[in-house]
C-alpha cells in the first residue's frame, strides 16, 4: 500500500530542498541498508519493493511488512515489481508527486537461481532472474532517467546499479545469475556515455558475498551448511555486510563522487582478484 507523506519535499525557509533517491528491492538486506544510509544522512528515499514471493523462484523474498518498517518521516514505502516498466514509472511518479523530484534511482532489487547447468534449469527460474537482475534495470532506467532530467541545470543526478562479482567471474551453476550481472555493468558503461553532459552521472557497485538472503539461497543451490561458508573464498575472510555496500551507493549518490561515472567499483572483500 501506498500513502503519501504531507508536507514532504518542501524546504525549509532560505534552506535548501532535501535530495530525493528512489531505491529497488529495499524490503531487506542491501536495500535496506541504503533506506537507512540515505535517510540518515538527510535524503527523502521512496523505497520499493514487489514485497511478496516470485513463484518462479523457490525461496521467499521480501515481505510488505518488512517494507512499511522502514517507513519515516523522510521514508515512504511505495510497493512496485521492477519486472512492470508501468509500476516503476508510477514509482517514479510518487518520488516527484511527494518530494517535489528525483535526484537519484538505485536498482537493488536482484534474485538467484540455479544449482543446476543451464541446459537443465526450469525456464521460468531462468526468465526470473533476467527479469529481476537485468530488464528491471532497464526498467528503473527508462523510468528514472526522464525525471533526473527534469531537475533543472546543474543537476547532480545519479543512476546506480548494484552489480555483483559474478559479472567478471564464471560461477558454476549460476549462469543466467552471471549473465543478468554481466549485463548490467555493461548497460552502466553505455548509459554513461549517453548521458554525457547532462550532469548525471552512472555507476555500479559489484558486492562480493554478502551476507543476505540471496547468499544464503545461494549456499543451499550449493549445498553448503550456511551462507558463512562462503567468507573463506574472499581474502578479506568474512562476509561482506550489507551496511557496506550501501556505504559505496552513498558515496557515489553524493557530490564527492562527481568525477566519477560509468565505473564498477568492487564492494567485495578482494573476491575479484
């Protein structure tokens, strides 16, 4: 459900408006972690999830309850699958509606699925996975753009993507996962160029195993005792948290990282190396 947030996107007098971010897939973990990152730094967050189960997929994603508990005064829940290109607009059209503008899209929203060879996994797990980790992008993409447009010159807008190191490494058993991840970091690169000179800016960030509920599905498609068990692969030696990929996403959301477009900047303990 969605409710507006009266008296939102307007400044104080003489200050300055509140930057506004629209962030996917931020029921829980990396999402989450950006909702909050966001908020706490000041900026108003339109956070959006599907906030119920694919049943393409056969692990239980974020709920709607999970959703509303970011809700706050600068937080506004807004529940839209990134697989409708036409939820995603009205998605959009909330961030403007509400907070007077858009000034950053983050597509988080991502699905795993495999455990088997390619040739032999179920096509509807196949499609939910392109669906989810690389045409919701696009989605977010044709949706966002156009309002990161419409904030007037000079603009500091962001688009930004949360890749993976699976777009660099072959993992075995999760080719389609590989090749959505592939995908995005190169959709990244083009829209850079396209939107040279506009004053926005696109970028990605590539996590390594992170400790969400992606990895843990990930360690059963692997029969693995735990999600833990994947630490020992990274020369960090642990999992990489959720609140640390969210800390990159804020700092390229941010004017620090102005310079700074169509780049993949690995969140990933060195597990690319």
């Amino acid at each position: 459900m969605v409710r507006g947030i009266a008296g939102h996107g307007v400044s104080e007098p003489g200050g300055e408006a509140p930057r506004v971010a629209l962030v996917t897939g931020a029921a829980r973990g990396i999402g989450a972690a950006t909702v909050a990152a966001l908020s706490s730094q000041g900026w108003h967050v339109v956070a959006v999830d599907r906030g119920a189960d694919d049943p393409r997929l056969p692990y239980p994603l974020g709920t709607v309850e999970e959703l509303e508990a970011l809700r706050s005064p600068t937080v506004l829940p807004f529940v839209a699958d990134v697989c409708d290109p036409e939820v995603l607009v009205a998605a959009v059209a909330e961030a403007e509606r509400v907070f007077g503008g858009l000034d950053v899209a983050i597509a988080v929203a991502g699905v795993v699925a495999g455990g088997v060879p390619l040739w032999e996994q179920p096509p509807e797990q196949v499609e939910a996975v392109l669906d989810v980790n690389l045409r919701g992008v696009v989605h977010l993409a044709r949706a966002a753009v156009p309002a990161l447009l419409r904030r007037p010159v000079p603009r500091q807008g962001r688009l930004l993507v949360v890749a993976s190191a699976a777009a660099v490494r072959g993992l075995p058993l999760l080719a389609a996962y590989c090749a959505a991840k592939a995908g995005t970091t190169g959709l990244v690169r083009a829209l850079a160029v396209e939107l040279a000179g506009t004053g926005i800016t696109v970028n990605a960030v590539s996590p390594g195993s992170t400790d969400t509920a992606v990895l843990t599905e990930s360690a059963r498609l692997y029969g693995l005792p735990s999600a833990e068990s994947f630490a020992r692969q990274q020369p960090l030696d642990r999992l990489v948290q959720p609140e640390e990929v969210a800390a990159a996403l804020l700092w390229l959301a941010g004017p620090h990282a102005a310079a700074v477009t169509g780049a993949v900047l690995p969140v990933d303990g060195g597990l690319a190396l």
